[in-house]
C-alpha cells in the first residue's frame, strides 16, 4: 500500500460506490434538461474529476466550462471569504446553468456561486454536489442533485485534498488527523 494510501482512517465511499451514484446524478440531470443544452460550470480544482464522469454519464449536448474560487487555502476549515481565481468564459446569460462542486461544507462558496450566476441571468440555475455536509452548513442553500452526505470529518480523495495533494485517490476517505494537525 502507498504512502497516500495509509494516510486515511477510513474509506467512506469505494470508487464503485462512487461511479454507480454518478450514472444515477446523470440520469436524474439528462431527465431534467431533456430538449435542453445546459451549460456545466466545474469549480476547480476539486470538482473537475467528478464533473469528468459526471458529463460522461448525461446523455445531452452541452457546453463545460469551469470557474476558480477558493475559501480553504491550506486550511481543513473554510475561511469564509471567496476569491475568484478563474472566472467563466462563456457567456451565460439567459442559459440553463449546472455548477458541479465537489463538496458543500458551509455553504458560502455556493451562497457566493449563485449570487454570481444571479448577476449573469442565467435562465436557471441547479447545483450537483458529491458531497454535502448539512451539519457545517452556515446558510441556507440549495442543493438540486447530491451525491452523498456526510458528517463534518475531513475528506480526501476523487479530487478532494489537503494542501493540493490525495486528489488522485480513486475513493473518497477521511483523513488522519495526525496529517493536518
């Protein structure tokens, strides 16, 4: 076993566990948009291994795209305030829009994320999170397709990391403490 490997307390969800929730994410968005050409905003870094399935497994055309913020830093904790690192090239106004993030934790990245979207008019506007985690949440959000909830451990893995590494983990774990501490 790798060093990345035994750096995790546990396996939370098994890289098939996670590929067969996202075939049903993309049945339940193919369904909802039929007749429709949404656009899909990845929020980088995290999301962009999820997304990469995720499009594979809607059967419609669309565009990608992808938007850069950041809240954690090499922090375990969001530090509440939102940056833009990169932002949407296409124009969105007037389009159906799907943001796909990797992991709700407070929710003022998302509180964020729709305020802006509400400011390009966009048609619509739906969120497809992996992961949630409804007891850190601060706001009330929305949150149109979710992959799985989980509690307020921090997680690894299927784009997830710490300090920008363990996002090539093909499953999603919890972190030893001892790594981050």
């Amino acid at each position: 076993m790798s060093k990345i490997h035994k750096d995790m307390t546990k396996i939370l969800f098994d890289a098939e566990t996670i590929q067969n929730r996202i075939k049903e994410l993309g049945k339940e968005i193919t369904k909802d948009y039929e007749g429709k050409r949404p656009v899909i905003v990845c929020i980088l870094r995290g999301a962009v291994v999820f997304m990469t399935d995720l499009v594979r497994a809607i059967d419609l055309p669309l565009e990608i795209d992808f938007f850069s913020i950041s809240s954690y830093g090499s922090s375990t904790k969001s530090s509440g305030i939102v940056k833009i690192r990169k932002d949407i090239d296409t124009d969105i106004s007037g389009r159906d829009v799907i943001v796909v993030e990797d992991i709700v934790d407070t929710g003022l990245s998302l509180e964020y994320i729709y305020e802006y979207l509400k400011h390009h008019n966009v048609k619509s506007a739906k969120v497809c999170v992996l992961l949630d985690k409804p007891k850190a949440h601060k706001v009330d959000i929305k949150i149109d397709y979710r992959g799985f909830d989980i509690g307020n451990e921090f997680v690894i893995g299927y784009g997830l990391d710490y300090d920008e590494i363990y996002r090539n983990i093909p499953y999603i774990g919890i972190l030893k403490e001892e790594i981050y501490k």
